[in-house]
C-alpha cells in the first residue's frame, strides 16, 4: 500500500483535549497541535470535534475462518443443542450443496447436557460433509461424509466415534474442512473479514496462518487480497517449526513471524491445554503437549540466528512453561541480546506458571492475549471454573501481573473464536472477572494499539498520538473525550478509518 502524501484530521479531541489536528505526511504522524495552528494540507478531514486515537491492531486473527462465519454459519449465539441442530438444518437447506462449514457452538450452559455428535449432524446434513467447530477451535464435530474425506482419521489421537474430533483427528479433519472452500468462498471470506476489520476501526490485524490452521495458497491470497486495495493491514505469521520448513515461507513471503498458532497444546474448554494437573471435571486427563522440547529448541535457536521472530500457542501452565523453558536453554546457548532483539511472543498465555512473567520480561516476550476469553469464560461460575475449578479459573489470564512485571502486552481476539471487538477487548481487559487482575483503561487502550506495533517490532513513539507514528487512525463518531469513553464503557462507532495516512471509510 502506497503511503498518502498528505493529509490533515483537523477539529478532532486527542486524548482529553478539544480542538485539536493531526498532520500525516508520507504515511506517519509529522505534527499534531491546536487545529488553529494546523499547516496547510492538500487534503483535510474534518473531525467536527470527533475523538481520534490510533487506530486498533488486533493482534490475533483467522481471516478466512472470521469471514466465513460471517457470512455463513455462525453457532455462537446459540442456546442450546436443539437450537444449533435447527440452525444446521436451515443452513442446508439455503446453502448450495458442498461441504458445510460452521463455528461457535458452546455446549457449557445447553440444557441438554453434551454438546453435538455425529449423529444429530447426519440427521440433517446427510451425506453432505459437515464441519463445525467448537468456539474455541480446538475440537469439532463431523458428519460421517467429512470422515471419509480423511483416510486414516480413525487411527489418529482425539478421534471419537461419536464424532466429536480433538487433538491429531480434529486438525486432519480442519484440514479436510477448509480444503474444500473454493477460491471464489475464500476470497469473499476474507474480504468480508476485512472489510469488518475497517467497519470497527481496526488497522491492522495479525493473521496466525499455519499448516493445522488454514494453507499456504490461504494466506498468499489473504495478503494479495490486502495489498491490492486499501485497506486494514496484514501482518502475516506462518505456525510451523523450522524442522518442517517452517521458515521457508516465512523467507519467501517476508512475513513478521515463524509461529502465531505453532500449537504447543490445545485450548481449555476442549481439554487439550496442556496443564500441570487433572482437568476438574475430567480427571483421567491434563491435556497433552503437540511437541518435544528438542524439536522446539530448535525452532527458537533457528528463528534467533536468522533474526526472525518465533511465537508459540500456549495456554495452560505446563505448555506455558516448556516453551519458557526452551527460550530459557536458546539464551544460554546465544545470549540474552540475542533473545530479546527477536521479540519472540507467545499467544493466549491464559495459565502463567509462576515466575513466568518474570522470564518474559527479562528475555523480551511479547504476551499476545484476549480479554473477551475472560469475559465469556473467567470468574467463579464460567467455564473455566467448571474445566480447572474456581482457584485456578480466577488465577486466568492475570493481565495485570503479566503488565506490572513489565511484560509487553498486545490485545486481540482470535477471531472467530470471540469476535473482532476492539473497544469491547479494551473494556474486557479493565474489567476482568478476577478482581485486580484487569488492566488501567488507558494502559488496555494502549496494549490494543501500540502494543501491537511493538508485537510487529515495530518501535512506536509513547503517547496516544505521536510525532513519527504511523498514521493509522480512526475517527470515532462520538463527542466524548477518550477519558470519557473509557469510564463509560462506551463502544463508539467509527467514522473514519485512516491507514498510512489514507482515508479508508
């Protein structure tokens, strides 16, 4: 994307002050001051008193998958086993024959007890494949046509019978899944995806691709897609270790990152995190770890030498600390300095062991993380009690801990896992359900922009709206002062969106 020349946001409220423009010359912000001191421009904005801020990077995003829940099946909202088995229904009968794809279905809280199986899928799907996943993408139920697009799925770890995949069967499963969107599906997909990104003021968004997760040909096109057209920027990450390859395309593409969903374990709510202890209410399992030590040091000792950054899915405690063990044994071996100009970061980071946060700052780590995981799942009587029980559910997702410690933080929302919400993240990260784990709102506020430039290693002025930043801003349509909006939880929309100092919206 070319860098507009030159543009002035005049009449705007920066911060908590009125009256005041912001000068984007070549793609950063080059003045901001009293709008009755503002220099010429060849092109103005008026912001009528608007409030302008950076604009938000979601640091954690599944393009492909976010817009085909957007513009198709979309099980979030649904109640109960009976209302997502009607929703399936419907979908088939409105939708041209192929695979159907779907996400978001819960089954914590259905008055059925148990979540969709096989069966209730082929009773409405018939010989149709069917893959729908569970919110938190980590396990999924199929029909019978999708198992035999898989030759020896059955053999695999987390196959079941009943059709509710895990671990090895569910990412061959995905796999199959998303293999079969066509290139027509995907491209409106991902447009979709973009185009919902710019609609909520987002400017950048870091997409986590992978072998497990989409495809090579998905990402090339995803940031073909947003480099032809303004847009929100993509900053692209590739989740495969360096001993299968994994840094080749990360070379070929120039892409930020050899990791993003490199997955080290699996997610709580499909008992696949990796934990230090029993499950609560599974105690005949603690998750697994995907990877041995050996094959991750190596994957860190890779990406340091070649100066490339390496990031890891880890979420509970035991797979948060093999991958700190790891980036512990590659700063023996290389350095601290090494390590740290690297900037390697971890992803979700929602059960810290202790003196993890301690590691993260000393060594560099970036924690990429979701606050609207807390809000749908945290506190005493959410899903994460009823998975670890209440001691270790409110002991989640410590983002003020991690932030104290000085570990550099970046807001996201691993869409379509919660979806794109920036203000709603914002908001989620202050208002955590354990008391005293939340962030300060303008310190949320910063780790949702800001800190997903340094997530990038990007170096960012400090302050809301800095001299020599990039001119990535958004126009909120609100009178409000940011103090303002802060406090009051508010969830403007935007009315401009500004990308490399170019309007977008």
């Amino acid at each position: 994307m070319s860098a507009a020349p030159d543009l002035l946001i005049t009449d705007v409220t920066v911060g908590d002050r009125r009256g005041r423009a912001v000068h984007a010359v070549d793609g950063r912000i080059a003045w901001v001051g009293d709008a009755a001191d503002a220099p010429r421009a060849g092109r103005v904005l008026a912001g009528e008193g608007a409030l302008l801020t950076p604009a938000f990077v979601d640091a954690h995003v599944h393009a492909t998958a976010t817009g085909l829940a957007l513009t198709g099946l979309d099980l979030h909202s649904r109640s109960s086993l009976a209302a997502a088995v009607a929703a399936v229904a419907d979908a088939v009968r409105a939708a041209p024959p192929g695979i159907v794809l779907g996400t978001g279905w819960d089954e914590t809280g259905w008055p059925e007890g148990r979540g969709l199986t096989r069966a209730d899928l082929d009773a409405v799907v018939g010989d149709r494949p069917a893959y729908l996943a569970r919110v938190d993408v980590h396990s999924a139920t199929v029909s019978t046509a999708l198992l035999h697009l898989v030759p020896g799925i059955r053999e695999l770890p987390g196959f079941s019978p009943d059709g509710q995949l895990r671990l090895d069967a569910h990412h061959a499963a995905r796999q199959a899944a998303y293999g079969a969107v066509d290139g027509l599906q995907r491209a409106a997909a991902q447009a979709a995806a973009l185009a919902e990104a710019a609609r909520l003021g987002i400017g950048t968004v870091h997409e986590m691709a992978g072998p497990e997760v989409s495809s090579a040909e998905d990402l090339r096109a995803l940031l073909a897609l947003a480099g032809e057209r303004p847009g929100p920027r993509v900053v692209g990450y590739w989740g495969e270790l360096a001993e299968r390859g994994g840094l080749d395309l990360v070379r070929e593409l120039g892409l930020a990152g050899a990791g993003g969903d490199l997955f080290c374990d699996g997610a709580l709510g499909s008992h696949t995190a990796a934990l230090g202890g029993p499950y609560r209410d599974r105690p005949d399992t603690s998750g697994a770890l995907r990877f041995d030590a050996a094959s991750l040091v190596h994957h860190v000792r890779a990406c340091t030498e070649a100066g490339v950054q390496a990031g890891f899915h880890c979420i509970g405690d035991a797979a948060v600390a093999q991958v700190l063990d790891v980036v512990g044994a590659v700063v023996e071996e290389l350095g601290v300095a090494a390590v740290r100009a690297c900037r390697h970061r971890l992803e979700h980071v929602e059960m810290p062991p202790p003196g993890a946060a301690e590691r993260m700052r000393a060594w560099g780590v970036v924690a990429s993380v979701q606050p609207a995981f807390d809000a749908a799942w945290g506190g005493d009587a959410g899903m994460y009690a009823e998975r670890l029980g209440v001691e270790r559910a409110l002991a989640t997702n410590p983002f003020a801990d991690l932030a104290d410690a000085g570990v550099a933080l970046a807001l996201g929302s691993d869409a379509p896992v919660t979806p794109m919400d920036p203000w709603g993240g914002v908001h989620a990260a202050v208002d955590h359900r354990t008391p005293g784990a939340g962030l300060r709102p303008f310190d949320a506020l910063d780790a949702a922009t800001h800190g997903g430039w340094h997530a990038v290693r990007a170096e960012v002025p400090a302050g809301p709206l800095s001299t020599g930043a990039p001119a990535d801003l958004a126009l909120w349509a609100t009178g409000a002062t940011l103090s303002g909006v802060l406090d009051a939880r508010e969830r403007p929309g935007c009315r401009a969106l500004v990308v490399a100092g170019q309007p977008l919206q």
